[in-house]
C-alpha cells in the first residue's frame, strides 16, 4: 500500500538534490536545460520508465532546451516520501545524460478571486476557463497547463482595491531575488508582513501580485 504520510517541507528540502529541485507548496518541481531537443527527449523516456517501475507518475512538460518535471503525491494531498525518492531518481537520470538543473526557472502560477459569494462565483469561473473542481475547491486546468484558480474570501467589498491578482510561487530561495527584481522593474512593496510566506508587490497602477514560498506556512 502506498505511503501517504506527509512530509514537512523542510525536511523534502533537505532531502532532495538542491541542484535541481525545488518545493513550491504542495509539489516538487525540477527544471532542467537540455542542450538539443533528442537529448530531452531521451530523458523524458527514461524518467517515465522509471515512473513505471515506481508507480509514481509525475507530470512532465518537454519543450525545446528544457524539461519540467513535478511531483506530488495527489492520494495523500502534498509531499511523501515517493516523492523524494522519484526525485533522486531523476536526478541520477540527469547526470546520466549531462542534463544541468536550471532552478530560477521552477516555478509555478496560481490566480486568486476575491470574493463575497464564492459558491456563486466558481461555478461561472470553471465554466468560462473549462477547468475542473478539486477536493479543496479550487479549479485547475484539466490539461495541465494553465494556472489553477483559488478563491478567497472576503468579508466585506473592497472597491478600492482590484478584485483579482497573481500568486507566483517560486523557488525559497529565488523569492528576494525576484521582489527586488520587481521593484526595480517599477513596482512597490505593498507588504512583507507574512514574508517568507508571501510579499505582496503592485505595479505602477496598483494591480497586485504575491510572491510566494513555501516557508512559514502550515507544513513547513
């Protein structure tokens, strides 16, 4: 039977090759360069065999000069053991083929909903992307492409503020890096009160985005 004990993520942290992987959340993402489209090709092939042979099948995007691999363990609802251990078997697998990590490009995107009535609104939300309903309520793509949908409570309207904003998720890390590279860019710190969990930023108008981690959150 399979293993559903979660794991902190500290601890998956710790435990997996940081060349290559990185936890964002409830997942774990490697990005690896590839230096011709045969080469990740050959190590798309290997890495499912060695799914195969695991029965632990994580979702892998193949594109010219790189190859995404995330896992997470859907049955328990996070990170267990099986995940580490698929981890170390694809970064064996990489240094086999001489397939170098790429980790500032791991990362994921979420979409947030601001709402008063969420069970009026999602409905109309998985209608308009055709995304499908999850156990926590939240949308994702069926295809497992587009961003998933999360919807957050509000308790009173906020005109004031915009009503939709970006959750990008990145690498522990990486997440200085990118706030600052946003600032930079023209955009403000709006608040780092719940950092390194989150650091909400806006752009010169004032449409937000958080940069979020793993860190300082439930199970971490």
């Amino acid at each position: 039977m399979a293993d559903t004990t979660l794991l902190r993520h500290s601890d998956v942290t710790a435990a997996v090759d940081s060349r290559h992987w990185r936890v964002l959340l409830q997942s774990l993402r490697a990005t690896f360069a590839t230096p011709d489209f045969s080469t990740a090709a050959a190590f798309v092939a290997r890495i499912a065999t060695a799914a195969d042979a695991a029965n632990h099948h994580p979702d892998v995007v193949l594109r010219w000069g790189q190859v995404t691999v995330t896992t997470t363990s859907h049955d328990a609802g996070g990170l267990t053991q099986r995940d580490v251990d698929l981890a170390a078997t694809v970064s064996a697998l990489a240094d086999e083929l001489g397939v170098t990590g790429d980790v500032p490009r791991s990362e994921m995107l979420e979409i947030a909903v601001d709402a008063l009535d969420i069970p009026a609104v999602r409905p109309f939300w998985a209608a308009v992307m055709g995304y499908d309903l999850t156990a926590a309520e939240d949308l994702v793509d069926p295809a497992g492409i587009g961003p998933s949908i999360w919807f957050q409570q509000m308790d009173s309207p906020r005109p004031q503020r915009n009503r939709i904003h970006f959750d990008v998720i990145v690498a522990h890390d990486q997440a200085e890096a990118r706030v600052a590279a946003a600032v930079a860019a023209g955009g403000h710190l709006v608040s780092d009160e719940r950092a390194p969990a989150f650091w909400v930023l806006a752009d010169a108008e004032g449409n937000e985005v958080c940069v979020c981690t793993w860190q300082a959150r439930g199970r971490s």
